[in-house]
C-alpha cells in the first residue's frame, strides 16, 4: 500500500493498522508477570528503529578486517580508502566517528554478536521470516503477537494504560509486524496510530470553500460563507446522528482533542542549538523525539529507516556508508535533544533482519549472513552503560563467496528474541520467557 493512502486509511479510526482479529487464543496475559514498581520507575520509552533487509555489521565491527580483505571476492578497495577504522574498530564514515562520541559519552551500546544458532541449524536467511520472528520475538514458526502490540495489551490487562492514554502507539513506518495480533485481540484505542514524518495532523479537516452532504435525497449546499467553527459543528452533528455507537463514533468524539493536541506538539520549538539534518529520516527521529517529551501518554514508536534505503546491499554498496552515517548522525541529534529537555527514560534501539556475510561479491555487495549488531542509545534509568560487547571471529565455509563473522568461542552471545525479552523487562513483565518461548533478556550487566 503506498504511504499516502496508508495514512489516509489510518487518519478516521485513530489511525488504526490492524483489525481486531483473534484466530487463536495463544497469549494468556493472565500468566504475564507484571512488576507496577518497575514499569512505573522505568517509565520506558522507546524508538524502534528496524534496519528493513539486513545491514551489515561491519558499520560498528572492523575488527577482523584484515583478514576479510585478503579473501574477499573483490576489493575492499571498492570503497576509495574511506574505510578508516577508529579505535573501537568502527567504521569511521559509515557514523563511526558518531558512535565513538556516544560510546564516550555513555550514551551508545553495541552488542556485535547478535547471532541465531537456530537460523544456523535451519540454514534460514530468508527475509520474510527473520523479519517475522525478530519483530515478534519468537525464533519459531510461532505466529504470536508482535512486539508492541503485545506490550501494549499487557499494559491494559495489568491495569497500567487506561482508554484516556493520547496516542499510546504510534507507527511512522506503515503496517509492521510489530503491531500484529494473530492470537488476541488489541484493545481498539490501543492499536497504533499512523503519522507522517512531519506530523502533518491525520485528524485535521481540510475545508474547500464549497462542500456537500446529502440529506433525505437532497443534496444541499453549504459552506459559502460559513465559519470553519461553523462547518465543525455541522460535521459533528452528522458524525453523532450517521454513526451508531462504537468506536467510529468515539473516534470521532476524540477528533478535536487530538487534532488540538498534534498540532500542539508540531508547534514546539526544538532547544537551542539542537538541529536536525535535512532528511526524511532525520525528520522522523525529531518528531518522535518531539512527541515523547511531550507526551508521557506515548510509549513506543515505530519508524524504521524509510529515507536513508533499504539495507538489503546485494549490489552496489557504496551508499552504505553514506546510508550509515545519516542513520547515526539522527541518532545522536537524538540524544541531544533528550539531554537538553532532561529525559534519561527515552531509549532507541536498532536491530534489523540479520548481518551479512562479509564477503564482497562480484556485484559489489554482500549476501544474508547471521551474526548482526544490536544498538541501544539513552534509557539511561534502566539501560547501564555497557560499551561495547561481543567478539566476532572470520569464518570461511570454502565456498564462493563465503565468508561470514561468527562469535568467538568465549564471546557472550544471544538469539535475536533476547532483544523483545529486553523491551518486556523494561517495560515491567518479569517473565519474558514465556512470551519468547524461554529467550531470556540481554544479560553482561545491560539492565539495571
């Protein structure tokens, strides 16, 4: 679906993605732990950042590349000597520099080794289901709910979010399967609302200076000379007399507040000397950032990375560092944005499909590879400061074109569901495991 009849789609019911479906009765939130002290302490908030079609980790990892060089189907050289490598082992122009900054400030996180034993087992790099299984976090064919979804309605069921929430989830992506809910049914106010990067106001009635409305077979005409307050009143009325009881109508009671409320939010300065850059990805981190702050009611956003490209790099690579480089660079405007308003509960957290191999092949890109990087920013009340973690190793399956980093045989290590298990925990649930099929959270001291 194109974006912009996406959100069209969305503006009228709170911008809801997903249809109250129940196919199966799987999740029983009755047997979800749930800690009020902690959720209310964290008081969590995060950005989803999914990195579509799998990025390669060599953006935050160098460290085996002088080994990599040498066997690499093409040259490294590829890249015009702009692979300089920082102390870190980061990859200075694809937002290397960016992220030695935040690892010095204490404001980054880097988990190197990422890595799915069971995708190795099954020899599974497929799109479509790593995508499935990290955004629902389950590494089966398990078709539970998606991550925020299932957050959202253990808030509810737990008694922790109330139907008064404004805009509790939010997508700046389109449909996600994050928000899925094969096997429950999402609470209506609790599905997630569609924005646009530049919060252009989904709820906002836009006026002609002529419009029509049918009433016992005759069309009247209105709108000459009447008031926008006037036309509102008018439109409000039908609103109630057409809509029988239900959601579309209490949407519809909420229009006006909410409309009041995004364009109040779109209205807010940014503090001094915090600017973002000119893109549209960019443009989506200020807005989120900009709703969090502002509104304790939102819990998490989706953006992914729409406007930086897809990481699906078979071909033609080149971009990536450039690609790498906005990406951090929002990130870490970001960050300065939330110290300047004072907020140490705002996270962002990256992850995508899987890694790549490191291979760089006769179309100057790399194909699917396992071991992926796994980023945490800010969160600085529940996140501890943990550096970098994880040790890769170079692997060469003596094939063509394959060569792949792997955890070394002391390296900490963890399945991709670890990082959903990570967003339950901090969200107050206590026995993430059961809804991870026994992935536990990110240990090495991440959580506080």
């Amino acid at each position: 679906m194109r974006r912009r009849s996406f959100l069209k789609a969305a503006a009228l019911t709170s911008g809801s993605l997903i249809s109250p479906i129940s196919l199966k009765a799987k999740t029983n939130f009755r047997d979800i732990e749930f800690d009020a002290d902690t959720y209310n302490n964290n008081s969590a908030q995060t950005i989803i950042v999914f990195l579509y079609g799998g990025a390669s980790e060599l953006g935050a990892n160098l460290t085996n590349i002088e080994q990599i060089a040498p066997l690499s189907q093409n040259s490294y050289e590829y890249f015009e000597n702009r692979m300089r490598i920082t102390s870190n082992k980061l990859w200075a122009e694809a937002g290397g520099d960016a992220l030695e900054r935040l690892l010095s400030a204490k404001e980054a996180n880097i988990f190197r080794t990422c890595y799915s034993k069971i995708r190795d087992a099954n020899n599974n790099k497929s799109h479509g289901s790593c995508v499935s299984q990290n955004q629902r976090g389950v590494m089966s064919s398990d078709d539970s709910g998606g991550i925020i979804s299932t957050i959202a309605q253990t808030l509810y069921e737990k008694g922790a979010i109330s139907s008064d929430a404004k805009l509790p989830f939010i997508s700046m992506e389109g449909e996600s399967i994050l928000y899925a809910t094969p096997d429950f049914t999402l609470e209506s106010f609790l599905r997630p609302t569609a924005l646009a990067a530049d919060l252009s106001n989904p709820y906002k009635r836009r006026y002609t200076n002529r419009w029509y409305y049918y009433n016992d077979q005759e069309r009247d005409t209105k709108g000459y000379n009447a008031t926008r307050a006037e036309m509102d009143i008018e439109m409000d009325s039908l609103a109630q007399s057409l809509n029988i009881d239900g959601d579309i109508r209490a949407n519809f009671e909420r229009r006006v507040e909410l409309e009041e409320f995004i364009d109040a939010i779109d209205k807010t300065t940014l503090p001094d000397q915090i600017e973002y850059d000119n893109n549209d990805f960019a443009q989506k981190m200020e807005s989120a950032v900009k709703i969090l702050v502002n509104n304790p009611d939102t819990k998490m956003i989706s953006i992914g990375s729409g406007g930086l490209g897809s990481w699906d790099d078979h071909n033609e690579a080149e971009d990536y560092p450039a690609r790498k480089e906005a990406l951090i660079g929002a990130i870490e405007t970001a960050l300065k944005h939330m110290k300047a308003e004072k907020k140490d509960n705002i996270n962002i957290v990256v992850w995508g499909d899987f890694g790549r191999n490191v291979n760089l092949n006769s179309s100057n890109g790399w194909d699917h590879g396992n071991t992926q990087n796994f980023y945490t920013f800010g969160g600085k009340r529940y996140f501890n400061h943990v550096g970098i973690v994880g040790e890769t190793r170079l692997e060469s399956t003596g094939g063509l074109n394959r060569l792949f980093l792997k955890p070394t045989s002391t390296s900490y290590t963890f399945e991709p569901a670890s990082i959903a298990a990570t967003l339950y925990s901090i969200y107050g649930i206590t026995n993430p495991i059961y809804l991870t099929g026994g992935f536990d959270v990110i240990k090495n001291g991440l959580l506080k």
